[in-house]
C-alpha cells in the first residue's frame, strides 16, 4: 500500500499499520494516528468532516481526550476508520497536494508527546508463558515442583493496578519497602536492591461482556482492540517478603510502562500462528480453533548513563506464550466477571525455550548469580540508578513490518 506520504522500508507504521494512540497537541490531548515519520492528528481531521461518511460518524470517537469510547464502537467502527485512513494517505489522495491542510493535521513523530491512549479502569496480569513459570519456580521451589499443579489447566492471573500505568518516556522512581534478607532476623525498610523488568505484551478491551455473561472463547477476539507492548516493572526483594499467600502487591505497584501506539488486531492478522500444543487438552470453555496467537519479535535493552547505545539483553517472541489471549479473556470471565472498554490485560513475562528469550533480569541473571556485562565495562544482576530500559516489538513476513514502536522508562534514585 503505497502513500504520498515518505515511508522508510524498517518504518514501524507502513500504511498497513495505522495504530491509534493519544498526543499533545497545543496542550490539548488529540487522537492521532501514525504513517511513517509522521504522528496523524484524526481530531482535526475529524473536525474537518473527513469521517462523515462513516457509520460512526455522529459519536465523533476522535474528539475524546482517550480512545475508551472509539474502542467501545467495536470491530466494525475500527474496520472502517482504518480503511478510511488508508485511502485518505494513499499515493493520489485529493488531499496530498493541500500543503496548508497537512500542516494542520501532520506533526513530527520523533518530536511528538505521546500521552496514556486509554483511561484504564481495570487491569489483570496473566502468568501464561510456560518457560517464564517453570524458570521461577526451579529457583524457588526446586525443579521438581517447577510448575504448580493448576498451571496447566487454567491461565494463572492475578488482579493488577491500573492507576499506576504510564506511558512510555516516563521516569521511574525506585520504590522502597519492606524487605527481610536471608541473613537477618526482621525485615528492615529500604529501597529495593532488585529492581527488574518483565517483558510482557498487553491486550485492550474494545467492546466489554455483562456481569453474569462470559465472553466465549470462540467470541474472544471480537472483544479486543488491539495490543501494546508492557513492562511490569518489579522489585524482586519487596516481592519475595510480601507474596504469601496472596501474590504480589506493592512489589508490582509503582509502575507499569507501555508503549503508546496500540496496534489494532486488524494489522495483526497476517501475523497469526498457532500456539504451544497443551497437554492436557484444556476444558470445553478453555478451547480455541485455527491460529489463536500472532508471530511478535520482542527484544529488550538497557543503556546506562555512560553508553551512548542501547544494548540488547533479551530476545523473544510472543508466539511461546502457552496461553493465548482468546483463552486469557475467556478465563477471565467465565464467572461471569464483566469487562469494560479499556480494560488492560497483560499476558505475564514471555520467556521462551532459549536462555537468551528469558524475559526478566530474574532469569537471565538467575537470581542475580550470572551477572550480565554491559559494554561500558559495568556488570547488573539487577538495575542501577540511571539505566534505561527499552522494550521493542515487530512483526515481520514477506517484506511487511508492522512495528509497536518501543516502551522505555529511565530508573531515577527514590526520594527518601
Ligand atoms: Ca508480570
């Protein structure tokens, strides 16, 4: 699909992306899209009429501050925005030559502030990569009893914070807590000494289920929006104190990083895989048909304050996830738990069968036991002060990259 618009052949955002996202412009919050190097402002081109034929068109979605009410349109609403989008930026537009009207609406990506695209009412992190669980649990409980006994049969998941999401670009500021050593008699209060990240994707709710309706898995996909790339930042001492019996708490509250643009599941399609082989066959509500889950490369790095460069510490993929986002949602909600337009699901650390797929500094340092070197000469088990950490994501087939930018947070010292 070809634009007026000057697309690099590795841009994240080629026409056959068009991911939705929120940015600032003139101080107001603005919806806005993304072509090649450029942030599309669809407030104004929605003021201007350019959505007018659409079915959509008298809920004006784009002249909201967040995209909570766009999303609740459903798939159809989305289907056609997109397309609209498409033709509008197609080589030939009527509007490509009204160089007046496109300063208006087109503004320098690399320039842009980029804002939370969505008003996040509540969200749940899965544990559904099965390399990230068994890698846990062999450094805690011992190889034999790696995985828990339900692990296999239902997507662990656990309630998360949603005031605490930011995006990307912001600063994270090191917790302190509670935390008890090994060798000592008490737990004493300091800051964390383990701070970490989890390289995770997370999913959006576009259309929400009814309290007392389950969302069938069959049905799942029609629920969700689209995808961002997630760091559910952790701090590994506060967590290991405070976890039983009922899970993280303050350990995984004080942020949780992701990237701005969400990317619709629509360009996601030629990306679809199958899935892991389960074994044991999951219950009747549990099962999915053809290719549930999409072919993601992720990648992680850190740049401290003396590299001039982001070094790659990690490698992934979405695809060794064991359960797929149709089964998460549909787990979710077989009580009959409602969910809203908004809401965000995580899909847990994605680790995978390799020791350079490992997904947190947890595991690729084993518990801090097999630091890593970083090439300004300096050694982490966990993170210093001062580095930054930045998670990319990218599909890639038949010479089509549909790309999820990035989500990057630089570690500051606390307050204390
Ligand atoms: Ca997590």
């Amino acid at each position: 699909m070809k634009s007026f618009l000057k697309i690099e052949k590795h841009s994240d955002f080629p026409m056959e992306n068009i991911p939705f996202g929120v940015f600032l412009n003139q101080d107001e919050p603005h919806i806005c899209t993304a072509i090649g190097e450029f942030v599309v402002d669809l407030n104004i081109l929605e003021s201007f009429g350019y959505f007018k034929d659409c079915s959509f068109a008298d809920e004006k979605p784009f002249s909201e501050a967040v995209l909570n009410k766009f999303m609740s349109l459903g798939k159809e609403a989305r289907v056609e925005a997109r397309k609209k989008i498409q033709e509008l930026f197609l080589e030939n537009s009527p509007i490509s030559g009204g160089k007046g009207f496109l300063d208006k609406i087109l503004f320098p990506l690399e320039k842009a502030t980029m804002l939370l695209p969505v008003a996040i009412g509540d969200y749940t992190d899965f544990y559904s990569s099965r390399e990230h669980a068994t890698n846990v649990g062999i450094m805690f409980r011992g190889k034999e009893n790696a995985l828990m006994p339900n692990w296999l049969h239902l997507p662990v998941a656990y309630h998360g914070r949603a005031s605490s999401i930011v995006v990307s670009g912001t600063d994270l500021i090191r917790p302190s807590g509670q935390i008890k050593n090994d060798d000592k008699p008490a737990p004493e209060f300091s800051k964390t000494n383990q701070l970490d990240f989890e390289l995770e994707m997370g999913f959006f709710i576009g259309t929400g289920n009814e309290l007392g309706k389950p969302v069938k898995s069959e049905n799942a996909f029609e629920h969700i929006f689209g995808m961002v790339l997630v760091n559910d930042w952790s701090a590994r001492d506060i967590q290991k104190w405070e976890y039983v019996p009922l899970g993280p708490f303050l350990s995984k509250n004080f942020a949780t990083t992701i990237s701005p643009w969400i990317i619709t599941l629509e360009a996601l399609e030629p990306f679809k895989v199958e899935g892991p082989k389960q074994e044991p066959e999951p219950m009747d509500y549990l099962k999915t048909q053809g290719n549930p889950t999409y072919d993601i490369n992720l990648e992680v790095y850190i740049k401290s304050g003396k590299m001039s460069e982001p070094y790659l510490i990690s490698k992934s993929n979405f695809k060794y996830l064991y359960w797929n986002m149709a089964q998460q949602l549909a787990h979710h909600t077989i009580t009959g738990c409602n969910t809203r337009p908004g809401d965000m699901m995580a899909s847990g650390t994605i680790s995978g069968p390799e020791k350079e797929n490992r997904g947190s500094m947890l595991e690729l340092t084993w518990r801090g036991t097999e630091p890593i070197k970083l090439p300004d000469g300096s050694e982490r088990k966990f993170f210093n002060d001062g580095d930054e950490v930045i998670i990319k994501g990218y599909c890639e087939k038949d010479g089509l990259r549909i790309g999820f930018g990035e989500s990057k947070g630089l570690i500051l010292p606390d307050g204390q």
